[in-house]
C-alpha cells in the first residue's frame, strides 16, 4: 500500500495543460446549461474506434471531465446525447427514443466521420444515414476517429469552459 503511495506521490499529475478555449459560437442552448453538461454517449453502430478516443478524452491525460463535462449512465439525466458511428437501421429507432429520454433543452454532438456524413460506411445496405437524419444535431467533429483532443474541443463548445 505504501509503494502505491510514493508511486502516486512521484508520478504527480499528467493532465495535458488546459488548452485556450476554442473559437466559434457556442451551439444554441448552450449557455442555459451553466458550464456544467452531463453526457449521455450512444453507439448507433461505431467500429469502436471512436468509443476509443472518447475514453481517453475523458482519461487522466486530456481530463474532459474538468471542463464540467461528465458522462452520465441515463439519458433521463443527460443535457447532452454523444453520438458515435453510422445510423445502422436496427439503431435508428432507438436513438430517436433516447433523444426522446432526454429533458429539454438538450444538444447532440455527432463524433466521428461516421456520425457525420456515414463515413467508410456510406452506401452500406445496414445503414439508415447520418446521425442528423435521424436527430437535430447541434455539434459535430470530424475524423477516423477524431483525436480525444478535437472530442475535448468539442465538448468545451458545450460547456463554454
Ligand atoms: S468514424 Fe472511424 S473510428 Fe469512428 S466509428 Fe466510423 S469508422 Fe469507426
């Protein structure tokens, strides 16, 4: 238990350093929600590389969580839903109802290629479309997967912290 002590007490803190706060207009609905989002993350038909990178946005290292953004286990207590992957027609239904779940005002934030505009997946017979063709979008970041520090910006963009 002491080695775990001293291991701690040398390896110190290894958040990256916060980085400016990203430019743009915050989405509208934003504001109301004080700087504090909770987040609830839906896989509408992720390879999973995207689930990867939002791991580590919310890891020790890029620390999402200190900019008041917080994953939550319900949408029922979400002010956000976080959409990873392609619409797959077996998870349209469902993403329409956990959009539903959630309280107004509510915001959606599409990660990932895939979530955007169907991404290596476009065309594919299992598809429904992109996120935004089945629920309002509000933010939307880009890449195969994106880096946990463009998740990070965007949900920054949120929270407005
Ligand atoms: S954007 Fe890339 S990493 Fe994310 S779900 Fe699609 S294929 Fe996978």
């Amino acid at each position: 238990m002491l080695s775990l002590w001293r291991k701690i007490r040398r390896t110190g803190r290894v958040a990256e350093p916060p980085p400016p706060l990203p430019e743009g207009d915050r989405p509208e609905g934003a504001a109301v929600l004080g700087g504090s989002v909770q987040i609830r993350h839906v896989d509408a038909g992720s390879c999973n590389g995207c689930e990867i990178e939002i791991a580590s946005a919310f890891g020790p290292v890029h620390d999402g969580e200190r900019y008041g953004a917080r994953l939550v286990a319900s949408p029922r207590h979400a002010d956000a839903l976080l959409v990873t992957g392609v619409v797959t027609r077996n998870m349209a239904e469902p993403l329409r109802r956990t959009f539903d779940a959630v309280p107004a005002p509510k915001l959606v934030v599409a990660v990932g290629d895939c979530a955007r505009n169907c991404g290596v997946f476009a065309g594919a017979y299992g598809v429904a479309g992109a996120v935004r063709d089945v629920v309002p979008v509000d933010v939307e970041i880009a890449g195969c997967p994106p880096r946990p520090e463009a998740i990070v910006e965007g949900l920054r963009k949120l929270t407005g912290r």
